[in-house]
C-alpha cells in the first residue's frame, strides 16, 4: 500500500486479457519484489494485514518474508552447450534492477577482460533491458559470463546464493563450443 510502490491488480497483458497461466481474471504484480512474495494469481479475495500479522504460503516454507528482487543479468544467447560459428559472434540477453535502473551490462569469455555491451533504450526503471556484445571467438570450448551494475552502483556479486530464502545471486555462466 505504500504509494510510490506501484502495485498494480492486473487484468490484461498485450492488450489481451491474462492468460490462464499467468493468473486469468486478475493478479498481482508489485515492481521490485519477487514473485512469491508479491504477484499472486488467479486472486479471489484479498485480507488487509500486516508484515508481522500473517504468514504468507512461502514463509510457511522458508521462504523469506520481504524479499527485495536482486540486481541480474542473463545471457540468453548462445545458449548452455551450444555450437556456434567461430568467428564474430553476437551474444545476447536481458538484465533488471528494479526500482533502480541498469547502469551497465559487462560480459567476458574465458576468464579475459571484462567488456562493456550495448543496451536496449530503456523503457522504466522497472523493466528488463537487453544488452548484446559482439564477441570474436577462436574455435574451441568457451565460458561467457554476464554482469549488471545498477545505478546506486551496485556490481553483482560472484557469490553465489541459492533461490531460497530470498533470491539467487552469481553471475549467470554459459558454457558453449565455438566450431571452425
Ligand atoms: N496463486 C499463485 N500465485 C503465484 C504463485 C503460486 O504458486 N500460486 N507463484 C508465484 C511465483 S513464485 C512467481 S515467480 C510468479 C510467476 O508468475 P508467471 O507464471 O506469470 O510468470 O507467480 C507467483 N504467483
Ligand atoms: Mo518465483
């Protein structure tokens, strides 16, 4: 309920109402914070409460309480053990920082320097932004990693947490075959 969150009801998605799977007739969806805690779907009734008051369906499963959506980057191209052309190559992905806005993507292959990529216009501070790299690969076996900084300045960490109790964290690793 705090007024600058945004939290939204929503009822359409591309102009279409939402599908079934994401939560037909209505859901929502509260910028900045994960899923399981804030975009309940297929809603039917909500109850005003507080933090303390209740214990929502993932906190009974140790899942964190308030659970802030971490700074990330994505590679979603090449994909996990995918042969590609050796050669120029562009790699490719999404990275966000609700609330906050991505400052920069930087990738590096193999371990070597790490080097900045171009970015998609970006649309609010809380929507994902793509970013692609132009890569020139020596045939062989490659390790593309990706990371974001936010504009508080924030670099993502390399240490890694798992997805419970309050998001993943690491930088998001590709393994891939570049073949001559
Ligand atoms: N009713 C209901 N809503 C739910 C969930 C659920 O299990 N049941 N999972 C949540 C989680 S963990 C996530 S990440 C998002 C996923 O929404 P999507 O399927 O639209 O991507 O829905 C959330 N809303
Ligand atoms: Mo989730």
């Amino acid at each position: 309920m705090k007024p600058d969150s945004d939290a939204l009801l929503a009822i359409g998605m591309n102009g279409e109402p939402l599908p079934a799977e994401h939560g037909f007739p209505v859901r929502m969806v509260v910028p900045g914070l994960y899923g399981f805690v804030s975009a309940t779907k297929w809603l039917v009734d909500a109850e005003l409460t507080t933090f303390a008051d209740f214990d929502a369906y993932w906190v009974k499963r140790d899942w964190a309480r308030r659970a802030l959506i971490k700074t990330m980057s994505r590679i979603d191209r090449p994909k996990a053990f995918e042969q590609v052309p050796a050669g120029r190559f562009v790699a490719a992905g999404v990275a966000w920082a609700q609330h906050k806005g991505i400052d920069k993507v930087e990738v590096r292959v193999d371990g070597g320097p790490w080097q900045a990529t171009a970015l998609s216009t970006e649309v609010n501070v809380d929507t994902w932004r793509m970013w692609r790299a132009e890569l020139e690969l020596p045939a062989g076996s490659h390790t593309l990693e990706v990371r974001a900084t936010d504009r508080t300045g924030y670099t993502q960490t390399s240490e890694r947490a798992e997805p419970i109790p309050d998001g993943a964290a690491g930088w998001h690793t590709i393994v891939f075959t570049a073949r001559p």
